[in-house]
C-alpha cells in the first residue's frame, strides 16, 4: 500500500484555512494519514504560485482542491493513492 503525502498550503489570515485544516484532518484520520502544513507567508515560490487559491491541498505535490475542500473528493483522492 502506497502512503500519499498530503501537505495543505495556508497563509495567515486565512478565514478558509480552519476550514480546511478541519476537513483534511478528519480525511486523513480516518484513513490513518497522516498530514502537513506549508504556510506561504515567508516563503515567496509557494506565495507567487498559489496566490489566491489557498487553502490548496495537494496529494504527492499534485494540486487537488483549493478554497473550500470537498471531504469526499479528497477522500476518493486519497483511497486511489494508496491503492497504488
């Protein structure tokens, strides 16, 4: 079974990244995942790359969802990872 790596890309000031924090936590928990954050405030690439989009998740450095993340997509995402 393969272990995906789920990073979730935030900012300070984030009204949506809670959310997101929430929504990724309980995927991954339930799934027995574990995952990580990466907040752009002072690092300029991820900042430049994701400008508006954040919060992104991304699934082994593959962009997945941004803004509101839609638990059962990322739970499908997820499974298919791991089947590989």
């Amino acid at each position: 079974m393969a272990i995906p790596r789920v990073v979730l890309i935030t900012k300070a000031d984030c009204h949506l990244c809670q959310d997101a924090r929430d929504a990724v936590g309980r995927v991954t928990a339930a799934l027995g995942l574990e995952w990580s954050e990466a907040p752009v405030d002072h690092q300029p690439e991820l900042r430049e790359r994701f400008a508006e989009e954040i919060p992104v998740v991304l699934v082994d450095g593959v962009q997945r969802d941004f803004w509101k993340i839609d638990e059962a997509r990322l739970e499908r995402v997820l499974q298919r990872a791991m089947a590989q």
